[in-house]
C-alpha cells in the first residue's frame, strides 16, 4: 500500500491511496471459496457449485464488498501513518484509471482536527455574580408559593384587575366570523397582558351576565396573519367575576407544604434552605457559562466544517423531537439549517477548547466532587439516600455526574487562573421573576 497526502486549503487533506489489485484479487477469490461452502444454486447441491458458477452468480457483489473492506482498512493504516486526527467523515472516491503496475487507486478527502491553544487566562476577566439570600427573598418565596395556591371566589361586583372571569365571545371583521375569534366559558386573569388590552380594556368594569360589544385593533405584526392589521368588533358576555383568595400563612398552609407539625417557622427554615441551594445552583452555572464564555474568546480556532454539519443536525434531531414530543409534526414547521448555525459552532468550539484544557492539565472529576454533586440534587427528594445509593448503582448514571464534575473541575481551574470580579445580583433577575 501507497499513501500520498495533499493538504488543501484550511483544514481539508487528501490522502492518495493505492493498493495492489493482486492483494485485492486474492480476498475476493478467498471470500468467494467461502460463499460456494454454502451457496444454494439450482442444479447443484449445496456447497458443490463450481468456483466458475459462484464467480458469475456472487462476483460483484463479493468484489464490492472487498473493495469497501480495503478502502476502509487502507485509509486507517494511511491515518495511523500519517498521524492525522481525522474529524468527521471522509469522502472516498475511486481514482479514474490505475496507478503504478495496475494497482488499485482511490483518494479520500477529509477535514482534521485544529491545533488547539488555551490563550492566556491571567488577563481575562470573569464576572461572578453573588447574591445572599434574606428573609426579604425568603417572603418573596413564600408570596409565590402562596399564590400558585391561589382559589377564586365568586362576586358581585364589576370586573377588576386580578380577578378571573370566564366570558362567551364572538369576533368579527367586516360583519363576518374569522377563524379563532369564537369562545364559550373561556377563563382568564385580567389585567395580566393574556388578551389584547383593548379587549381587556372592554371587560373592566363588567359584571356577570352583562353583554358589551368592543372594538379591537389588530396589530400589525400579530401572529394570526389573517386578522393582522384589522380592526374586529367582540360580542363579549360576562358569565362570571372571581376573586383571587390568597392562603394565610399558617399552620394549614405550612402542613399544605411537608411540614407535620404545622410550625411556620420551621417551613420558613425549610423554605430558606431550599431557596439557597437554588440560588447557589443558578450562581454555580452563571459563573460556568461566564468562564466557559472566556474560554472561547481567549482560544480563537478554526472549526471543521465536518464537526458543525454534524453538530447542527444533531441539535436539528433533537427540535425535531421536542416538536413530536409536543404534538407538532415538524413536517409542518421545518426548520432552516442556518438556525442551528451559530449554536453549532459554539458547542464545536467548547468542545474542543474544553478537551485541549483538560488533558494539557490533567483535569479530573475528583470522588468526593462526585459525591457531593449526587448529595446535593438527592436533597430534592424525599429519601436522600434512596436517590444516593440510584446514582452509583449504575455506572452510566454516575459517569453523568463525573461529567458534570469535571466541568467544575474546568470552571474551579479558570477561576484560580483568570480575575474574578464579583457582582451582585438580584434576587427577581436571577430566579427569572418581575419584581
């Protein structure tokens, strides 16, 4: 065997291969002598057909598959040779004609990995965001928890903002009915931007049983295409006006969320505790994606083409399924490769940067990381220990939570290599809640 290799532009080789076809002509003839032991051909008894019979009946195929099996076998041992890092799949195409004393000539075209170098970490500077949780973060909590126990009580009285009311509506443009404009007993929160404000804007000061007809403009950009920068008038009834009761916080409310014994104080301990094991996670990965962020600013690489065609098909699949997963056909909303593009390429670029990191400085997921990774998500559940023992009763399981491991191995490495400025943070901006 023969290897000439071509570097093309960027990152794309080509390797020359040429293997002689008297090497090829005896695998074919020895897999064709393994055919004829069980080849079934009519007229002859099985494993008695001639060679001759076999060659005519099997030869293309057997020869295709030799041809395969060496190209494959051919380009590993150039590979190998060559010490290239391939990265993706190559393109194998047969040379046209014969190379030197009649051998066998194909080329195979293929991306290899960059040359990956960590840029300096000493100068970068890296926001770590911090925040203590309070008492004061502690009521906000509990207003929530109290909130998402929210029942509503029927009233008397016209339609306020914060209240539930369930209406009839029907909806027209030009006198004539449009598609979706039609309800009966549809239930909502007024006042909370569910609707059009126009539309809600007609409902204030409602009363049940009442019946008014509003005029709703459009917007332009709506979503509804057909309706879009029309104007539609809404035959609205009133069937019902609820008012939001709020649970008091007491000993009820504290026995509604675990607490036995109903001690409030004690829930507000257990709230707090829960609370801060959140924020600590949320900081944990703000941080991670703040280094990990750096990471690709300071190692600039060139991407194989090859890593992030693959990488946006990957993330393509996985939208795809999310989409079944929720009723959708993605037939009916497919999706453009360039959406993934960016994606992509950062997920291909962390990967690399992420590998070179660790092995240049022999990063590991420390034990007493990984047990304390397990401890802590076990404490969202009700037996701990139960959780603990699921973890490391399965290997796969627990080479997830090394994976994460090591990713704070990386993040904990920056960090003592990099300028780290801390920055508070507020408690609604990083728990995603309007103040």
């Amino acid at each position: 065997m023969q290897a000439q290799l071509e570097i093309l532009e960027n990152l794309q080789r080509r390797l020359t291969i040429s293997v002689p076809r008297e090497e090829i002509a005896k695998k074919v003839d020895a897999r064709l002598k393994q055919v004829a032991k069980t080849a079934k051909i009519d007229g002859f008894r099985p494993g008695k057909a001639p060679l001759s019979v076999i060659a005519k009946n099997y030869g293309f195929r057997v020869q295709e598959e030799v041809l395969g099996e060496t190209v494959e076998r051919a380009f590993g041992e150039a590979v190998t040779e060559q010490k290239l890092a391939v990265a993706g799949y190559p393109r194998f195409e047969p040379k046209e004609g014969e190379g030197a004393d009649g051998d066998f000539q194909f080329a195979a075209t293929f991306e290899v990995y960059p040359e990956v170098k960590i840029g300096e970490l000493a100068g970068v500077e890296v926001e770590k965001p911090v925040l203590d949780v309070s008492d004061a973060e502690v009521d906000k909590t509990v207003d929530i928890l109290r909130r998402q126990r929210t029942r509503f009580e029927r009233v008397e009285r016209a339609a306020a903002d914060e209240d539930r009311v369930i209406i009839d509506f029907k909806g027209t443009i030009d006198g004539v009915a449009f598609a979706g404009g039609t309800a009966e007993n549809y239930a909502f929160l007024l006042g909370k931007g569910q609707m059009l404000p126009e539309f809600e804007a007609g409902i204030r000061g409602m009363q049940e049983n009442e019946t008014r007809t509003v005029e709703v403009n459009f917007p332009a950009d709506y979503h509804g295409k057909d309706v879009a920068g029309k104007t539609a008038q809404f035959e609205i009834t009133v069937k019902n006006v609820a008012e939001a009761k709020l649970p008091e916080v007491d000993a009820d409310f504290a026995k509604n969320l675990g607490i036995e014994d109903g001690d409030v104080a004690k829930m507000r301990e257990e709230v707090k505790a829960n609370l801060e094991r959140e924020v600590r996670n949320r900081l944990k990965s703000r941080v991670k994606e703040n280094v990990l962020n750096a990471l690709v600013e300071v190692s600039p690489i060139e991407l194989p083409k090859a890593l992030v065609a693959m990488e946006i098909s990957r993330l393509a699949q996985s939208a795809q399924s999310d989409m079944k997963a929720r009723g959708i056909d993605p037939k009916e909303m497919p999706f453009p490769q360039e959406l993934f593009e960016g994606q992509a390429k950062r997920r291909v670029h962390l990967g690399l940067v992420l590998a070179e990191l660790v092995e240049a400085n022999d990063l590991k997921a420390k034990p007493e990381q990984v047990k304390s990774l397990i401890e802590d998500m076990a404490q969202n559940y009700e037996n701990p220990a139960e959780v603990v023992a699921w973890y490391y009763a399965d290997k796969q399981r627990l080479a997830n939570v090394e994976s994460m491991a090591l990713e704070d191995s990386v993040v904990d490495f920056v960090l003592g290599k990099a300028k780290v400025v801390e920055k508070a943070t507020a408690f609604d901006e990083l728990m995603g809640q309007q103040a």
